[in-house]
C-alpha cells in the first residue's frame, strides 16, 4: 500500500497525471472519467498532497472494514496534515488509492 501512495505522490511531484491517474481505484477513475480532470481536482483542493515538503507513513489500521493508510504531511507552509488513504484491494491482488480525507493538524507549541 506505502509503494502505491509513494508512487502516486511521486507522479503529482513529476505532473504525470496518467501515472497518478492509474494508481486510484476504479471508482475514483469512474467518477473523474480522465487523468487531467483528476489532477486538476488534486493541484485545486489537495495542494500538500500534490506537492508535500515532507512526508511520513504510520501504519496502517482498519475502518470498518476498510483498510485505511495514515500519512503525514507538511506543506509548503510547514503546516502539519494527516492524510488517510482508504486502500482498496484488486481482484489481481494490488492495492489502489479509494479517496483520501485530509485533517489540518493543530500547530505544536515548544
């Protein structure tokens, strides 16, 4: 699931929307229909997903039934977010990207 994650959040970094676009779920593909419509969704409304300054995995825990991948992130701004990636698996056995929810995580004070 990381290597996913890790492979989409590298093809936001190089704007290979195709790329991005191969590693969501075939709901997600279904709902945006092509590779630029869902890369502009992403560079509009998720911009530390599109270009994080850093990035760290938890592991992962259920929801429900579902399989959701926790990931930290910092954006240009250094503010702190967490993105949750529900994971669903294929029928061929990979995994692929069902959504992500993101959560501004409140400034730690030193």
């Amino acid at each position: 699931m990381r290597e996913v994650i890790e492979a989409q959040l590298d093809a936001f970094k190089r704007d290979d929307a195709a790329r991005a676009f191969s590693y969501a779920a075939p709901g997600i593909r279904a709902a945006f229909g092509t590779a630029e419509k869902f890369m502009a969704m992403v560079r509009e409304q998720y911009a530390v997903v599109y270009r994080p300054r850093s990035v760290s995995f938890d592991a992962p825990m259920l929801a429900g039934a579902e399989l959701v991948q926790p990931v930290h992130m910092t954006d240009a701004e250094g503010r702190a977010w967490v993105a949750l990636y529900p994971m669903e698996k294929q029928p061929d056995g990979s995994w692929r990207i069902n959504g992500c929810q993101l959560a501004r995580l409140a400034a730690r004070e030193t």
